[in-house]
C-alpha cells in the first residue's frame, strides 16, 4: 500500500518516466509490444533522454529490429497492411531516435 501512495505523490516529470520506463519494458514482450512502441514513439520528440534508455536497456534494439524483420515477408509481394505498416514505422522512428541522437 505505501508503494502506491508513493507513486502518487511523485511529481508528474517522475510519473511520466516511470511510463517511460515501464513502456521499454513491454518492447520485450510480443504481446505488449505493439501499445509500447506507439506510445514510445509518440514521446520521443518530448522525452530527452529517450534515446540513450532505449540503447541502454537490454533486449530493446532487438526488438525493434525483429519488428522490421517481421514485415518483410508483407513487401513481396505487396500485402502489407496499414496496421502493420504504422507498427513497422513506430519502430523505425525509435531507431532513429537512437541513430540520430548526438
């Protein structure tokens, strides 16, 4: 219980990390891997350190390669969906956030 009441009373910049954290998490399981690189990738304009955490947790840019492997049967022939084209471009967008970072 005092664990709850604790993460209630962080300040929203320690919420937001904890979100953060939690959603490199679930880049390691398959069946939550699709929500996470949504919301990954919609953060990564506004989280500064995004990059580095992504580089540094274990298992990540794994995952995100295995998301650009996995659509590759999908180009040729053409039978790529919207869905799986907006998963396989949410990972591609965290690769360049680590590529690009300085």
């Amino acid at each position: 219980m005092a664990v709850v009441q604790q993460a209630g009373n962080l300040p929203p910049m320690a919420s937001n990390s904890e979100k953060v954290f939690q959603w490199i998490n679930e880049l390691s399981n398959p069946e939550s891997r699709e929500t996470a690189l949504l919301e990954l990738s919609k953060k990564r304009e506004s989280v500064a350190d995004l990059a580095p955490m992504l580089w540094h947790s274990f298992g990540t840019t794994a995952a995100l390669l295995q998301e650009i492997i996995h659509i590759y049967p999908s180009i040729n022939p053409a039978t790529l969906t919207a869905h799986q084209s907006n998963r396989v471009c949410n990972a591609l967008a965290l690769l360049q956030c680590v590529a690009s970072h300085p």
